[in-house]
C-alpha cells in the first residue's frame, strides 16, 4: 500500500530564516506530487505540483519553491520566510487516478 | 475569482438526522469532482468522487449528487455520527491535462451533536 510522510510535523522560525519541509511516498511509481497551503480560515491553495523528477510547476508567485531530486521526493523551501508564510503546508499524491492523498501537514508559524 | 464555493462555512446536525453539504462551480469544464474529509492538524482524507456524466453516486453513508445545469453538487451523510464532526472540502477537476490538479472549496465545518 502507499504511504506519504511529511516532516516535520510543526515548525516555529524566526522572519528572514530558510525553510525546508520534506515528503516522501512510498509503494509507487513516477506520482504527480503537489504542495498546498492551508491559510488559517481558508480552504486549500495549490502551490506547486510536478509530474516528473525535476519538473516544478509554480500556481502562484511566492517567496516559496519546490524541487523533486528524486521520483518520490519532494521539497518546498524558502530563502527568507515572511510572516505571510505560516500555514498548515499539505503535500498530496496522485497516479493516474484523479484523488489526491494528503500526507498529515506540517504546521508552520514564523515568528 | 473562485471556482468551487462552499457558501456555508458551518453545519450543524443533530446524531442519526441527515448532513447535507453543499458546493457549486462556476466552470463547466470541470469533470470529476470529489469530497474530503479533514480533522484538525491532519491531511484531508478522500472520502467520495463523481465523474460529471453520472448524477450520483453511494458509498456506504455517503452519497454525492451532481447537478451540471445547475453547477452545484451535494454531500449526504446519513445517519450522521459524532464521529463525521470535521471540515469538508470539494474539489473539482479540470479537463484534460496530465496534472489531475483539483480546485478545492473554502470548506465546511460539520458539527454533530450527539
């Protein structure tokens, strides 16, 4: 069966510090992969999404991006977080199926 | 501009009565269209799914509805337990393209009280 980690599971980081959040999934092959943002009070906003190792597509501008190094690896980071940054940060993955599967979020608060 | 809305951001249900949840979209070019569940500080969980040439589909307690003249579908929750108290989202899924990108909804928040 598949699986999807994310770490970590909360986060507290100071304004202008980097930021890195990692997903994984597990039990198969070549996914689409996605990051969400859910803003407090909001539904939930794609970021990006990639459908192949090293292939990033960006939803919205943002002090935010994303990589995939490897098939079931993906990264969001920052350079310098701002305060409009915190956020519960989902990542999902899909097959050839049209339902995303949510890993369990990293909750995120810059100070 | 919004594509999939969820105009009530609460529901409040009593144990056994019906939950009826609704969303409406505004691109009738989506045509698959989904339901999730979230509790808080967890990744929402697929709980249902609709291919716009079908009207309904059942899963169990759960049945969604599609009305593509009106652009409006509904999740039914019957009996509704304590345990179904979380945020519910739709999604909608454009035509075409290899990304399977889904436009969510605001949510709704599902209180049952026991």
């Amino acid at each position: 069966s598949q699986t999807i980690h994310q770490w970590p599971a909360t986060l507290v980081q100071p304004v202008g510090s980097p930021l890195s959040l990692e997903c994984t999934v597990e039990g198969t092959s070549n996914p689409n992969l996605y990051w969400y943002r859910q803003a407090a009070g909001r539904g939930l906003q794609l970021l990006f999404y990639s459908v192949g190792i090293g292939q990033i597509s960006s939803e919205v501008p943002q002090n935010l991006s994303a990589s995939r190094p490897q098939d079931r690896q993906f990264i969001l980071s920052s350079k310098k977080l701002l305060l409009s940054d915190s956020g519960f940060y989902l990542c999902a993955w899909s097959s050839m199926a049209y339902e995303q599967y949510f890993g369990p979020g990293t909750r995120l608060t810059v100070t | 501009d919004q594509q999939v809305k969820q105009n009530s951001p609460s529901l409040s249900v009593q144990e056994g009565r019906i939950s009826i949840l609704n969303c409406d979209y505004t691109n009738s070019m989506f045509d698959y269209f989904l339901w999730y569940k979230k509790y808080p500080a967890e990744g929402p969980t697929f709980l249902i799914s609709i291919s716009s040439i079908k009207d309904k589909n059942e899963d169990g307690r759960f049945t969604v509805f599609l009305n593509k003249s009106a652009k409006h579908l509904s999740l039914h929750i019957v009996p509704s337990q304590p345990g179904d108290s979380a945020v519910y989202f739709c999604a909608a899924k454009g035509y075409g393209g290899a990304t399977n990108k889904l436009i969510f909804g605001t949510g709704t928040l599902l209180a049952v009280q026991p």
